[in-house]
C-alpha cells in the first residue's frame, strides 16, 4: 500500500516554468544555463513556502540533466531521477538549523574537493543558512572564497540580514517575493481539478488569504481542510473552521457596532466568537488588517478582492469612517497585541480596547436646546456666533473625530464657576478628564519622589509581579459592577513594569494618566480596590514611559557596576525632573520644608515671647 502523500510534497515544482510567480528567478537562472555562465554561488532569500529550495533543486537538475529540453531539465533521464528523491550523492542538501556547530560544518566542507561521482557539478544547497554560527560562516567562507570549479553552493534563508556581509558579498543574490492571490487561486484550482476536490470557489479565494502570499501553506491548508470536510463541498465556514479566521461578516458587525458607540453588542459577539473557539489574538489581528484594508479601499484605487468586500454592510462601513477613526482604531488594536506579552488574560485587554475604540466613534447629534443656549456643529463647518455655550465644560475640544465643536465664553456662561473648578471625581477613567491633565499649562516641572522606585527596584522580585498581574487581572473581571470597578479601569492604559512586596511601579504613556491616578481620592481607591480583590494594600507610583525607561536605565546601569566590584550596596537614583507632573511627594515634602522654614525665623526672630499654635 503506497502511503500519503501531502499535497505540498506532491505538487512540488519540478521545472523552472511550473514555479508560481517567480519569473525574475527562473528567467535568469534558465538564462544563465543556457549561456553556461553558472556562479560558483547563489543567495536565496525571501520569505517561507515560496519556492526557494524548490528552484535549488530544479538548477541542480538543470545544469546536471543529460537531455535538457530548453533549459529546463527533463525529469527522465537517471541523475534526474536520483535528485528527484534524494539519491543522487552529488546534490548534497544541508539544513543549517541541525549543522550550527563549527566541526560539522568543517567535516562537510571537508569533501569539497572530491570530483563528482556521476554528475557534472556537485552542488550544496544549505538551507536556513542564518543559523550557522560566526565560526561556521568563516569555516564557509574560505571554501567559498576559492571553490573547485565542480562545485555550487546554493544558500537558502528567510533573514538574510544575519548572514554575515563577507558571505553575501561573494554570491550571486535573489530575492524571492511573497506570491500573489491571482496567482495561488489559479495553481490551487490546477490542483483541485487534479485531486477531484469539491470546494467552493469563495473558499478557495479565503484559502488564498489564510496563506498569506506561502504557496507551500495553501496547499497545506487545502489539504488539511480537505480532511476536515471529507468527501463533502468545501465551504467558506470550513475554512474558516480549520484556519481559525474570521469571515467579514463577523468583522463588519463589530466595526459597525464599535463606530456606534455600542460597546455592548461588541463585546457580546466577541464572547460569541471566543465561545467558537476563536483566538483572541486572531480577532485582534483580523480587526487590525481588517481596517487598513479599509483605510487602503477609502484613499487608493487599489482593488482589495476580498469575500465579503461588496457587501451593502461593508460599503455602509466604508463611507461612515473617517481616516481618524480608523487611525486611532488601528493605534488602539496594536497597542492592544502588545499587551498581550503581558498578561494570560487577552481577553480583557481586547474588551478594555473595544471600549476604547467606541469612545471614538462617531457620536450622536444632540438636539439644539435655545433655553440653554446649547449648539452643536457637524462636519467641521465654521462656527458664526461666537458667544455661545456649550452644556459640558469637560468635553475634549482638541477631538475632531467627535465632529463635536463647541465654542464657549466663560464671561456669559451660568456655569463658567463650574468650569474653573476642578473635574469632579470620574465614575471611570474617561479620555476627557485626562486630556484636561494633560493640557492643564499650570502644572510646573517638579522632581518625583526617588524613595518608593529605589525600594522597589532594590527588592524587585519577578515572580512577585507576575502573580500580581495576574491577580490584578481576575480582579478587575470579578469587580464588574461593584463600586470599585471605577478604580480598577483607572490602571487600564497602564502596564506594571515592576514590583515587590513594597509596592509597584505601573507605566502609561502621557503624563496626564499619572497625574490622574496619582490623585490623593483616585490613589487610595486604586489601593483600596486592590486591598479588597488582591488580599493586599500595595503602595505604588505611576511614572510617565518616557521617565521609567530613564530610571530603569540608570538602575541597571549601576546594578551591572555592583556586579563588576562585586558587592551589594543599596542603589540611590538621581532625582530626575520630568516637565507635567502634578502629584509629587517631593513638592508636598519642600513645601512642609518652606513652612517649617517660616516657623523657624518667626521664633528665632522673637523668642519665648511668641507662642505658636
């Protein structure tokens, strides 16, 4: 019984034209052995499963084949064959991921000399060569130099940028290119009609996209979806199924619902998708490609032939979202994949992102109201009247995305009091509150308070921080509707970048989230949650991304010296000023500092005759 054999192994290219879209490779290397000028080397490089030690097999059998027909080799004549399936002892074939040790590459390069046993070139195809050692590469390098005019290396590799400059200058370079959609439908249909598969002509389009340009990874998909539907027609969910994608319904719905401002109906369907069996970080990067096809459809005349795009939903889509919402939509997602390195709980981080995402969306029109004088400009057009109030003295007006443009006069205004008040304390960390911080040009440049970072970093303790995030992160999903779900959402934007029994260190992006969770009433209700969901109260410190990376720098900086002189002194930071601060022990301490000051002159000044009280 003659075993299986996988689709991408059995539809192997054995002739320079049966490779898929690499007519710039195949054109000149056919060239080249019609001209007898072959190289003594050549530099394959490009990404995986598009035909790179393919064409070194089928130029090895070119430039050795007996009875070659038009430059391309015959595939009848015995070295064929014998390249064919791996007999032929003059086709040597090095994977460079097993061979990284110096001595192997030595006893290899070692019989370079010896002619060929019944070829015309003995040729050596090292595959994945990115992986040898330096050592090994200078061992290479001095064959390479100077080879037997018998002998051909044939490097292959997906980073060209780790073979050493030395290699890469003394072979001829290909670059080979990801394979395009037309062109990998096309050979999977010569397939399908050759193995008598029923499929669907949108599955194979969504096959086309699953492989991502990897003709090798189509027909692995093919295959392995063949085996899923087994004898009956391959659909679009089958492929779905098997690839783990999402259709563009799915992705069409929660992009409507996020522009809508319902974060309700975004979040339900994410949990119907996880409930499937979809990974949340493949919603993520579908969402995120799934956009940028959009931003490409909205501002290019390229063509995206995607299932799905012609759809009445898609078009709605498409026309309502502007290049803002679809920036910061993108700027949201992808900060969002990087989170996921920290924490085992995604799922959170993509509901937390949804939430985002739908406060900017496209807001509703409120009603004009004379009786409050509350006008609301659209599209961004020119507003006449300049002496007209708006009902919300916190809204963002820098946010063009809102298409929201109020105009206020402090000096008619019934509520102007309240608008020079500070915002009151927020039921959830929203994004107006903090641009007010941000923009708030009163706050003066002040020095942060060193003590609590050296204690952490001092005693910093890895395994500490991580059971802290992942306590932090059940917490904030078991504090869902209690009074202190406020709090927990307040170390949302924030990543805790260090820890100890002391305390922790949480990162943002702008000053303006520090300022807003370092508040006196906003701090003590983050620890209070904390208490309450942790098992324990937690001292912490939030620190603009720009300024931690500058202490962590200077911490590691002189942890190395102590390692040097070998000793254990307790590392002091220098105090560093960072421009926005606004809640800083070192300021409330110099301004105690001041008042005792003052005290201390009035006594000094007249004595016992003064009592203070």
């Amino acid at each position: 019984m003659v075993s299986y054999r996988a689709l991408y192994r059995k539809y192997r290219p054995q002739t320079f034209s049966e490779v898929v879209d690499q007519e710039h490779i195949t054109r000149t290397l056919s060239n080249a052995v019609s001209a007898s000028r072959i190289s003594h080397a050549y530099l394959f490089t490009g990404p995986r499963g598009i035909g790179k030690t393919s064409i070194a097999r089928i130029f090895a059998k070119a430039i050795n084949c007996m009875n070659p027909i038009n430059q391309e080799p015959c595939n009848e004549c015995e070295i064929c064959k014998s390249i064919m399936d791996g007999s032929n002892p003059d086709v040597i074939e090095i994977d460079a991921a097993s061979r990284t040790k110096v001595d192997q590459m030595r006893e290899t390069l070692e019989k370079v000399s010896f002619l060929p046993t019944m070829s015309k070139y003995k040729v050596y195809i090292i595959d994945e060569v990115h992986m040898l050692t330096v050592n090994s590469f200078n061992a290479l390098l001095k064959t390479l130099e100077e080879p037997p005019k018998h002998v051909i290396f044939i490097l292959c590799t997906t980073e060209v940028e780790k073979v050493i400059p030395t290699i890469r200058s003394r072979c001829q370079r290909f670059d080979f290119h990801l394979i395009s959609k037309d062109s990998m439908i096309k050979r999977l249909k010569e397939v399908i009609v050759e193995e008598r598969i029923k499929i669907e002509n949108s599955a194979i389009s969504l096959l086309a996209e699953a492989a991502e340009g990897g003709m090798r990874d189509a027909l692995s998909l093919l295959d392995q979806v063949s085996s899923f539907s087994l004898n009956e027609c391959i659909t679009e969910d089958d492929v779905l199924e098997v690839t783990g994608k999402l259709s563009t319904e799915y992705l069409t719905f929660i992009a409507l619902n996020i522009l809508k401002g319902d974060s309700t109906l975004a979040i339900n369907e994410l949990d119907e998708l996880i409930k499937k069996g979809k990974e949340v970080e493949k919603i993520t990067q579908g969402l995120i490609t799934f956009y940028k096809d959009i931003l490409i459809l909205k501002n290019t005349d390229k063509d995206i032939n995607k299932v799905g795009y012609d759809s009445n939903e898609f078009m709605e889509l498409k026309e309502k979202l502007s290049n803002e919402n679809i920036y910061k939509y993108i700027e949201i997602l992808t900060n969002t994949m990087n989170d996921f390195r920290f924490s085992i709980n995604k799922r959170l981080y993509l509901e937390l992102a949804f939430i985002k995402m739908c406060e900017n969306g496209v807001k509703p029109i409120r009603e004009v109201k004379e009786d409050t004088k509350v006008f609301v400009q659209e599209e961004k057009e020119e507003i006449d009247n300049p002496n007209v109030i708006f009902d919300n003295p916190f809204i963002n007006k820098e946010k063009e995305d809102e298409h929201i443009k109020p105009i206020i006069n402090l000096e008619e205004s019934p509520i102007k009091e309240e608008i020079k008040q500070e915002p009151p304390v927020i039921e959830e960390p929203k994004k107006e509150e903090i641009k007010e911080e941000i923009k708030d040009t009163s706050i003066t440049d002040v020095g942060y308070d060193i003590d609590l970072i050296e204690k952490i970093l001092n005693n910093f303790d890895k395994g500490f921080k991580e059971d802290l995030i992942l306590k932090i992160d059940k917490a904030v999903k078991e504090s869902k509707g209690s009074t202190l779900h406020k709090f927990a959402l307040l170390m949302g934007d924030g990543n805790i970048v260090a820890s100890s029994p002391s305390g922790f260190i949480i990162s943002f992006q702008e000053v303006g989230y520090c300022n807003l969770i370092m508040k006196s009433d906003n701090k003590e209700g983050v620890k209070k949650f904390l208490s309450t969901y942790v098992d324990k109260e937690l001292d912490f410190i939030a620190l603009p991304f720009e300024l931690w990376n500058k202490l962590s720098n200077e911490f590691v900086r002189k942890y190395k010296l102590n390692s040097t002189n070998k000793t254990q002194e307790y590392i002091k930071l220098t105090p560093i000023e960072f421009p926005g601060l606004k809640y800083s022990k070192t300021q409330e301490k110099e301004d105690k500092k001041k008042e005792d000051d003052v005290f201390q002159d009035i006594e000094n000044l007249f004595g016992d005759i003064l009592e203070i009280k």
